[in-house]
C-alpha cells in the first residue's frame, strides 16, 4: 500500500509538471479542455490538479473565458532565484564588461525565448544597450538561448524547438546546438539584429541553466572573436565555481 501511494504521488507531481510547462508555452492561457488535449489526460483529472495548484498560486484564471496561465507564486519564486544568481553573477559581469569593453548580460529562459535577467552595458561611443526581460525573438537564434539549449537534457531542448522551429530548420538548428555542446560555447549569426553578434557560455548551476553572454556590434566582432569567446568562457568558469557547479560530463570547456 505504501509503495502504490507512493507511486501516486509521483504520478501526480508528474502530471501537474506537464500541466505547468504547457502553460509557460501558451502565455495567454488554455482551457481545462486544451490542456487534457494537450497531454493526453482526462478532462476531470486535469481539473482536479488545475484546482490544486490555482489553491498554491501555481496556476491562476486567464480571463473571463476560464482559461488558465501560470501563477504569481511560480514568478515570486523565479524571482528570488534570480535575485541569488544576480548576487553572485553581478561583480563578475563588471568585471567582463570591463575587461571586454562590451556590453554583457545575464540570461535565462522564458518558454522558447531567452529573458535577460541582468546585464553591464560599455560605456562607449557606440555601444550596445541589451533588452532586460523577454525578447520577442526564438531562442535558437540568439547566442545565449544557444548555449543555454544546448546544456539541456536533449530531451528538453528538442521539445523547446519542435514547438519553436520549422521542420525545414530544425535539423540546422540541431547541428548548430551539437557544436555549442562539444565546445561550450556559442556565437549568433546576427538574426535579432544584422549589426550586433552574440558570443555566450552556458551556466550550470542548482538554480538551472543561464548563460554569460557578450553583445558586440559586428564592426568589431570578428577581429575580437577568440579574445571575446575566451573571456566569457571564463566568466561562466568563475561563475559557476562560485555557485559551486560542477561541469557536466563531456560538455566541452574550452575558450
């Protein structure tokens, strides 16, 4: 009897884990109907586990329509993550951004799309002044949301990008990730915008996967390419020491 409860407990700690990251891929909202579509469960279990996790905070109503999105507690509790890594994060940003000259920044995941959580911007002629929060722009094609996608459980990130990718790119996409994975670390093809390139490191941690990344006008990316890689590659080094992080197995480590 205590090995079924426990094997029901798991199941529903499963299940309301599905329910959750379905919601932070649909922002707007799902019906308790789209979500038992979605995952394949009975639309009366999926209620039940909606109303357990709306009585957390975990969850809460989208509109008039009944529909549901992410809750505030989830976002009080990324937060106080966040806040953590910043803590630790913050002088060895400063740091890069001064050894670098180039503006830098602190990134996580948001969905399908990389958030900058913090970030230094170079004080120079021309400079960069890198988006806090969300960008509006897919994850694989941004520097950090490659690092980052590519520390992920495989299983993970392909979920990310079955949802984010068209069939057509998806097999690019995939090599692009497997070379960021093998070297550890990351660099953009301008896609958000033709002027700037990215050059970013995964960060792994118990507090998840971030990236270090460097945004650099592409004036001066490619003459400063290897010093640039080699410093944020370092960064994320000293980062996730500091966060007492070990590597994971066979990702590669060199600058």
């Amino acid at each position: 009897m205590e090995t079924e409860d426990r094997t029901a407990g798991i199941q529903v700690i499963a299940r309301a884990a599905s329910i959750m990251r379905l919601l932070s891929e649909h922002p707007p909202g799902l019906s308790l109907s789209a979500i038992a579509a979605e995952i394949g469960l009975a639309r009366s279990t999926v209620q039940r586990i909606v109303q357990a996790l709306q009585a957390e905070g975990m969850v809460e109503l989208s509109g008039p329509q009944g529909g549901f999105q992410l809750g505030p507690t989830l976002a009080q509790l990324v937060y106080r993550q966040q806040a953590d890594i910043v803590t630790v994060a913050r002088p060895l940003l400063e740091a890069l951004c001064a050894e670098i000259e180039e503006t830098v920044a602190l990134c996580g995941l948001a969905g399908a799309q990389v958030t900058t959580i913090d970030r230094c911007v170079a004080e120079r002629t021309l400079r960069v002044v890198f988006p806090l929060g969300t960008i509006p722009h897919p994850a694989h094609r941004l520097a950090p949301g490659l690092a980052i996608l590519s520390a992920l459980p495989e299983a993970r990130a392909t979920q990310l990008l079955s949802a984010a990718v068209p069939p057509g790119e998806l097999a690019g996409t995939q090599a692009l990730i497997a070379r960021a994975r093998a070297s550890g670390r990351a660099r953009d093809a301008g896609d958000f915008n033709p002027e700037l390139t990215g050059f970013a490191a995964p960060i792994r941690s118990g507090f998840g996967v971030h990236a270090v990344a460097a945004i650099v006008p592409t004036s001066r990316a490619g003459a400063e390419a290897e010093r640039i890689h080699a410093a944020v590659c370092a960064c994320r080094d000293a980062i996730e020491e500091k966060l007492g992080a070990p590597a994971a197995p066979g990702a590669g480590r060199r600058g």
